[in-house]
C-alpha cells in the first residue's frame, strides 16, 4: 500500500495537538459592535427569535502568518499535481464552502485529469475544531500515554451504545464509539498529516515523490518565500521540505477566517440578529425533536458549554446504510466495497469488523451549497437525502439496488455480513416497515428551509 494511505507519524501528531491548542487560544468573542443590535425586543422563539441570545467564541481574525500566506500560494498553485492543472481549490472550491465545484458524485484526478475518485469531496469549512482519531469519551484524552486503536476498540467493545437524542445529544457524545480525524473514515488526524494525502493520490494530485514536488517548489514564484521561512537548507531535504509545505498549507486553512466564518444566518439567529420564518422554525424543532427528524443526535446544533458555536456534528462515526453509487466506476466491481472505518483506504481497523460501513458525521453547516451528498455522493439534492432518512426502512426498494430475482437488496453498497452494523435504533431510522414515517413531505421541505439557514454569507439584519 503505498504511503498516502497511511496516517502519518507522532510527530506530525504532537505538531497537530499544537495547533488545535494555538487554535482554541484565539478564539474570542465576536467584536463587540456586532453584537450591539438585537432583531427581537423581547425574544420569544414562537415569533422565530432565539429565546436566548448568546455571544459566542469565534476564532480571533488577523491578518495571515507570513507562513500561512505561503500556505495560501500552496493551495492555489495547479503547478504541484501531476497533470500540473489540479490545485487543492480545484476540488475544495471558495466559492462552495470548499466542497467540490462540478455535480459529478466524485470529481477527476490524476495524471490527465480522467481518473474519477472514489469519494465525494468534503467541505473544508469548520474543521478548525476536529479533535484527532480515537476510540471511546477519552481514549486519547490529556495523558501522554497514547493506547494503541486495537486497545482502545477491544475495550469499547463491551459497551453498549447509548442512543443517540436529540435531546441529550451529550449522552451520546459519551459513547464509545470512534470519533474524530479528518477523511471520510478518520485516517488522518491533523490538516498537515492530510495534505500529503490528496498531494500523492494518484487519484487526486498525483504529484509523485516529495523529491518532484520540491523540484517544482524551488522554481516557483514563491520559491524564496520558502527558503527565506524555513531556512537556505530546506530544498536539500525534500522529506522535510514538503512536510513544511504541508504545514503552510494548514496554517492557512486554519488562520484565515474564510475557513470558519461563521455568518450563517443561523449565526445571526443565535446572537439574536435575525428571525426564523415560520418553515425554518418548524424545521429547527423538527431537527431538534427526538421523536421526529432528531437529526440534531448525531448533528449537533447547541452551542458548547464553553461557548463555541456549534458545528453540527457530534464527530462520531455511524453506518446509514448508504446506497450504493453506480456512477463510482470502482463499484463497477462487485466485489469492492467502500467500508469506511474498516478498509480499504485505512488498513488498522479491518479485524474489527463492529465498525464496517461507518463513515464521520459531516458539519451541515453549507451542506444547501453542495452538488453530491453522503461519503459517495449518491444523492444530489437535499430532498433526496430527508427521503432518505424518513423512508430508508419503509420503501428500500426506493433506494436501493435489486438481487436477480427482483428483490431488494437493503444496504445493497455492504457485505451482507456487516448490515447488522446499520443504524436502525436511532430516530428517525427507529420506524419500521407499516410504521407512519418520522416526517411528511411538508415536513422534510421545512427541516430543508432550516438547512438552508446554515449557508455563510447571510446578509439579513444587524450584520
Ligand atoms: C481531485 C480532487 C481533490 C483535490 C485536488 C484535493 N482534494 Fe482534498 N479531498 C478530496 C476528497 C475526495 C476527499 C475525501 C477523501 C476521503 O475521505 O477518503 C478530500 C478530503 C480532504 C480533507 C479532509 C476533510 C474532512 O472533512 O475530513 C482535507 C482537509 C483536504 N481534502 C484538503 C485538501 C488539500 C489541502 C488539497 C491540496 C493539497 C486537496 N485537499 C486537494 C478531493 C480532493
Ligand atoms: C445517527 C446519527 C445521524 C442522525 C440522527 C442524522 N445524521 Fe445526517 N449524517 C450522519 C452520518 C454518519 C453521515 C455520513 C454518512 C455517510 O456518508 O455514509 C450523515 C450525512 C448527512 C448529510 C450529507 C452531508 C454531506 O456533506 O454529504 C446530510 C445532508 C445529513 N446527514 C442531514 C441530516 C438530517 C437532515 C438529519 C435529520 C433528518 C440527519 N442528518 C440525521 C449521521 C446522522
């Protein structure tokens, strides 16, 4: 298996703790002057107004690091992939929350651009705050001691999964379940650790050995930059010349505030600067209402206790059992399954088979901006995926894929062996086959009309 598959060393590991510390010390509250005109004279969430208006901590906005400025170069320059026409914004693109810009499920890499990729591309909005891979509450917690996953899972396995409310989202953030790490199935822990994986995928940037990349680093524009930040010496090291290139392409996802800014309309809500219209506050109770959608289980809406605004994941993994993609020219193979947290793309978790099929809970913050939805991109529109949600157990024949004889096959994109491991306990998965679905269409366009409401760039009222 070659290299980029792999999570990368403790160093890189310690280097990420670092930087999620440097990161939690700028956050600060929202600048006082925005914070001065209040929508709602006396707030009643019956009238749309949050009840409760907070001033919540935001990550501090300053001007770019001379490093991250260079990170900045890194992420736009096509020059580094192999086709020398892909950049990291081709496929993370600004202006779609750094999701993918084209409608196809997954988006064309390698060496000429006609390799499609295996997954759909996650937006790099909001990851400022991903604590980094482990298994169970504190698995990696503040000790030095770092148990090794296969540990860590043996001593999860014993334990019952506490479901997951909308209503005591915290229980559930107890769990001991996998959570945290970047990538669809967590194989990286920290924004420099990932660079190097869509840098040397030969389905995505296919920039070969770090020797070639640092050949076209010397040349570049901002070749100086380089040596003038990381010393004379550093193009005579290509490992530790790229390792620096990763690290400023991280500062800049996590310094500039477009990564994380935080001007959703829901935002506005929250500091009580905006008012929900009838369908977005039906939506928000619908998306809170365990009995119901009680999407805010797993995606979480409140604001922390310690007064970071919420992020809309609970950063754990589950298995929704998510239809098979025929647009994905890998599942061409019948025998290939993407299983998330068990293979093939991380290799440590593949005997512990309680986890075949999980995939991270993604932010929904801007999910309205994107074109492919789920780990494989087999839905495009959000009616799709509520559709999903409220009738997967009710209709699967809606969803998914028939056997020869022309029955369905449920959760046709897993082994037969590992469809035990979907989610069929939490609501709104809890409703079975003659039960009244979790939400009517009237009901899945308002949780939508709330989606809506969490896209950046709000330009209502008081901001
Ligand atoms: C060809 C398209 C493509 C290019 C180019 C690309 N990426 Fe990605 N990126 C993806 C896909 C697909 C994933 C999800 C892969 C997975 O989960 O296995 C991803 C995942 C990520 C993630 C993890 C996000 C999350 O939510 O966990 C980060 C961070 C990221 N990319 C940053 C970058 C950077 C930085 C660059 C440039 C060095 C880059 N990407 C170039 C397609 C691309
Ligand atoms: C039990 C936990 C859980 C609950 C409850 C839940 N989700 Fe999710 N959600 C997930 C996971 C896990 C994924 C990723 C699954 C995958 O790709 O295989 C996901 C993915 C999504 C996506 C796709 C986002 C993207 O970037 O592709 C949307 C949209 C979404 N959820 C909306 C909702 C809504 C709306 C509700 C309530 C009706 C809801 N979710 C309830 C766990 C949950």
């Amino acid at each position: 298996m070659s290299h980029w598959l792999r999570a990368g060393t403790a160093d890189l590991w310690r280097l990420g703790a670092l930087f999620l510390i440097a990161a939690a010390l700028a956050q600060a509250p929202r600048a006082a002057g925005a914070a001065a005109k209040r929508t709602c004279a006396a707030p009643r969430l019956a009238q749309g107004c949050n009840p409760h208006p907070l001033t919540l901590r935001e990550p501090a906005r300053r001007p770019l690091s001379a490093v991250a400025q260079l990170g900045a170069k890194l992420f736009y320059d096509p020059s580094l992939s192999g086709s020398g026409r892909l950049s990291c914004a081709s496929c993370h693109s600004p202006a779609r929350a750094y999701g993918p810009p084209a409608a196809g499920p997954v988006m064309l890499g390698g060496p000429r651009l006609h390799t499609p990729g295996i997954r759909a591309v996650p937006s790099l909005r909001y990851l400022y705050r991903q604590p980094p891979f482990s298994i169970g509450p504190d698995a990696v917690g503040d000790n030095d001691q770092v148990i090794p996953l296969s540990q860590q899972a043996l001593q999860a396995a014993g334990h019952v999964r506490v479901l997951k409310s909308a209503s005591a989202p915290q229980a559930a953030a107890a769990n001991l379940v996998p959570q945290g790490g970047l990538f669809w199935d967590g194989r990286a822990d920290t924004l420099e650790q990932q660079v190097n994986g869509p840098l040397y995928n030969p389905l995505e940037m296919d920039a070969g050995s770090p020797g070639r990349v640092i050949g076209k680093l010397e040349k570049a524009s901002y070749g100086k930059d380089f040596a003038r930040l990381f010393g004379p010496g550093v193009f005579e090291n290509p490992r530790l010349a790229a390792d620096e290139a990763m690290f400023a392409i991280a500062r800049y996802q996590i310094e500039n505030a477009d990564f994380h800014p935080f001007t959703s309309k829901f935002d506005a809500w929250l500091a009580g600067q905006a008012r929900l219209t009838p369908a977005e506050l039906r939506g928000y109770r619908l998306f809170n209402d365990p009995a119901k959608a009680n999407c805010a289980g797993c995606h979480l809406d409140r604001p922390t206790r310690d007064g970071l605004p919420p992020l809309f994941t609970d950063f754990q993994y589950e298995a929704l059992g998510v239809p098979r993609n025929p647009a994905i020219p890998a599942n061409r193979n019948p025998r290939y399954y993407d299983l998330g947290l068990c293979g093939p793309y991380r290799a440590d978790l593949g005997r512990q088979t309680q986890y075949c099929g999980m995939f991270l809970t993604p932010t929904l913050r801007n999910v309205a901006t994107r074109y492919a939805f789920f780990h494989n991109g087999v839905f495009h529109s959000l009616a799709q995926v509520l559709d999903f949600y409220g009738n997967r157990d009710l209709h699967p024949g809606r969803f998914y894929g028939h056997d020869a004889a022309g029955h369905v096959i449920p959760y046709d994109d897993l082994p037969a062996r590992y469809r035990a491991n979907v989610d069929k306990v939490d609501a709104p998965f809890d409703r079975r086959s003659g039960d009244e679905p979790a939400l009517t269409r009237a009901q899945m366009r308002d949780v939508i009309a709330f989606l809506d409401t969490l896209t950046d760039g709000y330009r209502g009222t008081g901001r």
